[in-house]
C-alpha cells in the first residue's frame, strides 16, 4: 500500500498515521517530523530549515523533494508507505509521481482527512507531543491520563513552538498551495475522502475501511 495523507494542519494526519503504520505495518514517513528530528540534531539540514518551520512557512520545494526521494529509496518501502503532509504543492505533487515512476511504483489512493477550518485553532493550540516517541496528545480532546506525561512510554510531552502565535495563522494561510491537491488526485482518481470531525476511533474506522477496498 502506497499512500499519501492530505488535510489541514490540525486536521488529523500524524495521529491516523500513527494508527495506520501499528495495523498496516507501513512506514509512517511525515516530512514535518523529518525536518524537526534534523533541527534536534542540528544536521545541515535542520540548518537550513529551521527558520522556515519557526515562522510556519512551507520549506522550498528543491530542499523538500530531496529528502522524500531519499528516503522513498530506503529499503523499508518495499511493501508500502504512508507519506504524511508530503506532497504540499503542486510541484511536489509532480516529482513525487516522477519519482514513483522510477522506483517502478505507484500509490494506491490518497486518504484525505476534511475538517472544517474552524475546528483547527483549537486542535494545533491544545496539541502536546512527546518528547521521547513523538506520540500525539490533545490537552481536551485526547488528554494523557497523566498531564504532562505521556501514556506510550512515561516521557515529557511538549507543545510545538509552531503550534503557538502567529505561526499558526500563517501555517493556515499557507495552505493555499496545498489546496489544489486535491484537486490533482481526485482528477488521477485516488481521492479517498474522511470526515475528520468525528472522533479520532470513527475517522479510524473510516479509514480503515477505505484502505480494506485499496487492498482488496
Ligand atoms: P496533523 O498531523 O494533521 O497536523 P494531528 O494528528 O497532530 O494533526 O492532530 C492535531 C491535534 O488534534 C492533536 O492534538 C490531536 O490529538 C487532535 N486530534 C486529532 N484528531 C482528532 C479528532 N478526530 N478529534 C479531536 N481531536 C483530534
Ligand atoms: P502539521 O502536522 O501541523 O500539518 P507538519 O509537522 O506536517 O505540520 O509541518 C510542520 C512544518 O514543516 C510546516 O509548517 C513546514 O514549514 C514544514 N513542512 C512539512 N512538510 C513540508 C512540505 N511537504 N513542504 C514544505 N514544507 C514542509
Ligand atoms: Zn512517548
């Protein structure tokens, strides 16, 4: 299974991923987390990205494309992945299928999670990560059993600082050159669409059943 993840940010994608990668046994490759593991790391590639992810803005695409066609080439993809907040332009979207065509594959269905703009503030603002596994907390809507904690494996949880202030409207704003994505895939026939305002078990069972289909 060959999938990419679209949607809003806040719309859902690292935590279904998550649950897709358990049961599917996938790869859960999420271009976002990549980019702040190389921040972490203080890599050169963290270097050059870290000013775009403080101010919320898309990385270019050059920087982008690069490190997913490194990363479709590892071994691990053999059986399938699941790509999350990749593509994000048009231009991505293009050298990913360019890319996929020289690895002699294909996808097999875009799952897009739709939620209504006016539920995401809430879900970026009260979102908490850990800091050990990366697992996702909602400070309502998915609160840990102990604040602070995370439920996985006992580590700290922390809020994104790309979840707070004025790089969260702008991250909103950007998403304009993600839009047409949808577009482009449902023209190719891949859409699958989810309902990403009922809770995080039903759009999981939604998805669930979508990716039951693609397998056949
Ligand atoms: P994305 O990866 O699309 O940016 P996340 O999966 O990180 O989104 O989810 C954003 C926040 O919203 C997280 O704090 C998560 O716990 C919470 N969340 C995810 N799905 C739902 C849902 N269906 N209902 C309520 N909150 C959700
Ligand atoms: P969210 O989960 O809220 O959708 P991500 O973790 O996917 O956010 O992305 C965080 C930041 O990383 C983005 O604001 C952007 O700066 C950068 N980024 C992630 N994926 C891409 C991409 N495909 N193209 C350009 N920038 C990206
Ligand atoms: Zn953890």
């Amino acid at each position: 299974m060959q999938l990419v993840m679209l949607g809003l940010p806040g719309a859902g994608k690292g935590t279904q991923a998550a649950r897709i990668q358990q049961e599917f046994a996938i790869p859960h490759i999420s271009t976002g987390d990549m980019f702040r593991a190389a921040i972490s790391a203080e890599t050169e590639l963290g270097a050059t990205v870290k000013s775009f992810l403080d101010r919320g803005i898309l990385v270019p695409d050059e920087v982008t494309i690069a490190v997913v066609k490194e990363r479709l080439n590892a071994s691990d993809t053999a059986n399938g992945f699941l790509l999350d907040g990749f593509p994000r332009t048009l231009q991505q979207a293009m050298a990913l299928d360019e890319t996929l065509i020289d690895l002699n594959k294909g996808l097999s269905g875009v799952l897009y999670i739709h939620v209504p703009e006016g539920v995401l503030l809430a879900r970026l603002t009260g979102r908490r990560i850990c800091k050990q596994c990366g697992a996702t907390f909602h400070v309502v809507f998915q609160p840990p059993q102990r604040e602070g904690v995370c439920d996985r494996c006992g580590g700290v949880l922390y809020q994104r600082s790309d979840d707070t202030g004025e790089a969260v409207s702008t991250r909103l704003e950007q998403y304009a050159q993600t839009a047409p994505l949808v577009e482009y895939y449902r023209d190719r026939g891949l859409l699958r669409q989810v309902d990403g305002e009922q809770s995080i078990d039903q759009v999981f069972a939604g998805i669930h059943e979508i990716l039951g289909h693609l397998q056949g």
